[in-house]
C-alpha cells in the first residue's frame, strides 16, 4: 500500500512526492509510524504536533491511506498556489482615468462660478463615482486650494 501511495505521489502530486521519496515504508514496523513520518517531513516546522496521542489514532483506523492521500493532496495544494507569482500593487500601464478628472475638474469650475460653493456628492453622482473618490482626485490636483 505504502508503494502505491508514493507511486500515486509520484504521478499526481510532483511537490508532495520530492518531500516525501526520501522515505522508505521498509525503515517502519508499523503503517501508522510511516504515515506520521510522512506528515512530519511535509511539515517540519511542527514536528512535535504529530506525537500527540491523538494524532497517532487517526493512522491507526481501516481509513488511514485515504487520510494520507488527503494530506498529500491538500500539501501539493498549498505548495501550487504558494509556487504562484502575485503581482501587487496596480498593473503597469494602467494609469489615471485622464478623462474622469478633466470631468471632475469642470464639474467644479461650473459649480464654483455658478454658486461659489461645491458640492462632492452632486459630482459622484454625475460621473457615478464615490464622493470620496472624487475628493481623492481634487485633492490629488489640488483644486480647490
């Protein structure tokens, strides 16, 4: 049983098997020390959370290789999503709605010259922005300094 699961590792699970072909099911007298030293060597920074009495149980039922494969298949899981590249921060070339703020901009002067008082939530609603995104880009260009 134990070759099969490092053979279904080997197919199925690339990031799982580099951990875990290191060990041999021969070196163990028992199934369950095999899974625990299986579990430990995906997760070396807890070692000691797998000597638990408890922990030893749950290799010791009729259902022990689909537990196993279940930890494999979760580990190959979190180490393909963590292999991902994240981009922060906005995309590269994806500049200032140059558009939107002219708008703003004139929006304001009309206002200004019509009752010498603005009024933000009238502008976001126009150009069906947040008000507070509106005063982000007066503030930006200082308008009404």
């Amino acid at each position: 049983l134990s070759k099969n699961i490092v053979q279904t590792c080997k197919v199925n699970y690339p990031a799982s098997y580099k951990k875990i072909n290191q060990i041999k099911s021969d070196d163990f007298g028992q199934w369950s020390s095999w899974c625990i030293a299986i579990v430990r060597c995906l997760d070396p920074k807890e070692p000691n959370a797998w000597s638990d009495k408890e922990c030893l149980t749950l290799f010791n039922e009729l259902n022990t290789w689909t537990t196993l494969i279940g930890i494999l298949h979760r580990f190959e899981c979190v180490e393909r999503i963590n292999s991902i590249e994240t981009k922060r921060g906005p995309d590269v070339g994806y500049g200032a709605n140059l558009e939107q703020h002219q708008l703003i901009k004139e929006l304001l002067k009309q206002q200004l010259a019509t009752n010498s008082k603005t009024n933000l939530s009238d502008i976001a609603r126009t150009l069906g922005l947040s008000r507070q995104r509106v005063h982000q880009i007066i503030k930006k260009h200082q308008l009404l300094s």
